[in-house]
C-alpha cells in the first residue's frame, strides 16, 4: 500500500479489519491514519478536489513518515510472530517431488 487514500477506496468493505491489522502489528499509527481517511471520505471530501487533493497529500505524507520503507513493515511482522507463533500459519511442505 504506497497510497493510503487509495486503499480506503479501494477497499472499503474491508478498511476496519485492515485498521485491525495494523494495530494487531503494533502500527497504531497506520491503522490510525486510515481510519481518519475513512471518515474524510465518508464526509465527503472527495466531493471537492481541492479538499480531495490535499487529503490524498497529507495521507501520503504521514504515510510514509509511519511506514518509510518495507523494512518498518517487515519488522512489525516479524516482532510479532516472535510474540505469538500459533497466530501464523506454518507453510505447507512443498509436494513437488
């Protein structure tokens, strides 16, 4: 997810579990941030561009100051499967001979 206003849109239905997974990583910040999105949206600033536009700036600007680089994501991960195992599921063996 390089856009956070983007995703919202484009994933609407699902937007509260994926602010649910983002704070199950410890990211309470991203989770944050879309849910502000949402509610933007839902008020319906993408009815003005102006206000749209700046939305989609702002989001993108926080956004990358939360998540600067796959290394922040991949680390929120990793920190949690450490912490809880059983809350991943173990790759299935590979059956190709």
């Amino acid at each position: 997810m390089n856009n956070p206003l983007d995703a919202v849109e484009r994933m609407s239905p699902d937007v509260e579990n994926i602010e649910d997974a983002f704070r199950w990583l410890g990211l309470d910040g991203v989770s944050s941030l879309l849910a502000s999105v949402r509610q933007d949206i839902a008020a319906g600033v993408l009815d003005d561009d102006d206000l749209a536009d700046g939305l989609e700036r702002d989001a993108d600007e926080r956004y990358g100051v939360l998540l600067p680089s796959d290394a922040v994501l991949n680390a929120a991960f990793r920190a949690r499967l450490k912490e809880a195992p059983d809350a991943f599921a173990r790759p299935e063996p590979d059956a190709t001979p």
